[in-house]
C-alpha cells in the first residue's frame, strides 16, 4: 500500500522552506532599508536641530543691545543639539535591536 501522507509531508516542506526564504528576504530588505537610510536620518535630524536652535536663539546671538548674550545664545544651541544628538542615539539603539530580531514565520 503506498503512503498516504507522503504528498502531504511533501507539501508542508515546500510550504515552511518558501516562507522560511521568504522571511529572510523580509529581513534582508529590511537591513537594507536600515542601512540605507538610518546614517543619513541621522544627518538629517541633527542639522534640523542645530537650524531650530539658531533660528530660536537668533536675538540671543545676535545680541543687539551689548547686554554680552551672545554666549547663552550658542550654549542654548549646543544644548539643543545635544539632546537631538542623544535622541538620535536611542532611535538607533532601538532600530538595530529591532533588526538583530529573529523573524521566523
């Protein structure tokens, strides 16, 4: 008598190999997406901060008056830019935990 449950064995191999290939690819594009585009981002959101610190500190810098606010006006900056720059680091830190993630489908 021959096996029954061989066309079935057969097809749940073929079946769990195609998902297993698929989420490796998932994972494959999604490094790539990270890797493409997590450096930049960082870029990115650093110059936006340090162009939000300047524009809000502008008449701190500019020190129209001689009242000596020159200087708090580029420590606000630096202090701006340095929070941008920590939120940065945690947004990667929580991106490559995301991506060291084992999908298994």
């Amino acid at each position: 008598m021959k096996n029954k449950f061989f066309p079935k064995i057969l097809l749940f191999v073929l079946i769990t190999s195609s998902q297993y290939s698929y989420a490796q690819g998932l994972r494959g594009k999604f490094n790539e997406i990270l890797a493409n585009y997590i450096v930049p981002s960082f870029g990115i959101f650093l110059l936006i901060g340090a162009l939000a610190g300047i524009i809000r500190n502008w008449d701190l810098i500019e020190d129209k008056n001689n009242d000596g606010t020159r200087q708090k006006g580029w420590a606000n900056v630096g202090l701006i830019v340095g929070y941008v720059f920590a939120a940065s680091i945690v947004i990667t830190a929580i991106v490559g935990i995301i991506s060291s993630l084992n999908i298994h489908i």
